[in-house]
C-alpha cells in the first residue's frame, strides 16, 4: 500500500482561499468512486490561522505504479485544475506502508 501525501499553499484573501480549499475537498472526496485504484481520500483544511499551509490530501493506491495512474485520471485532473489559478507551493511525499509481520 502507498500514500501519497501532499500539501497546497494557496495565495488570495483568507475568504478566496477557504472557498477554494472547500471546492477541492469536495472535488477530492469524490474521486475513490470513480479511480478505480483510489482506496481511500482524507482531505484536510487547515484551521490554524498561524500556519502557511492550507490544505492537505491523503490518498492511499495499492502501488506506487497507482500513483501515477491517480494523477492521470481525467477526474484528479478536473480536481487539480480547481486549485491552478490559486496555487502558490505544493509539497508532496510518497512510501511504501509495510505490511505488519
């Protein structure tokens, strides 16, 4: 099993980037009943206003081939296209959960 864990900084006013950051998490949640190797999505908004980052995805595929297949899917690109005009940074990280012995 891989997560693919990633991490937006969006720019614009507090209000533009919460509404933004509610329409990709909805985009998002939507996408394990359509990628087919999607096993699960959480979507984070950050509620601390200390912090820069402001949204964060978790996204579990059964390989790390899957990955790759997650972010071609025409229905993750319509969701990332969601964030385009309003992305700042974007961190990601991948592994490999072992299986316990």
């Amino acid at each position: 099993m891989v997560k693919h864990i990633v991490t937006f900084k969006l720019h614009g006013s507090d209000e533009l980037r919460h509404k933004i950051a509610e329409d990709f998490k909805d985009a998002l949640l939507a996408l394990p009943e359509k990628i087919e190797c999607l096993q699960s999505m959480e979507v984070g908004i950050n509620g601390n206003p200390a912090e820069d980052w402001d949204v964060v995805l978790v996204a579990v595929v059964p390989t790390m081939k899957d990955v790759q297949t997650y972010a071609k899917h025409p229905a993750h690109v319509a969701a990332a296209a969601i964030l385009g005009p309003y992305k700042e940074a974007r961190a990601c990280v991948d592994y490999v959960v072992n299986d316990p012995v």
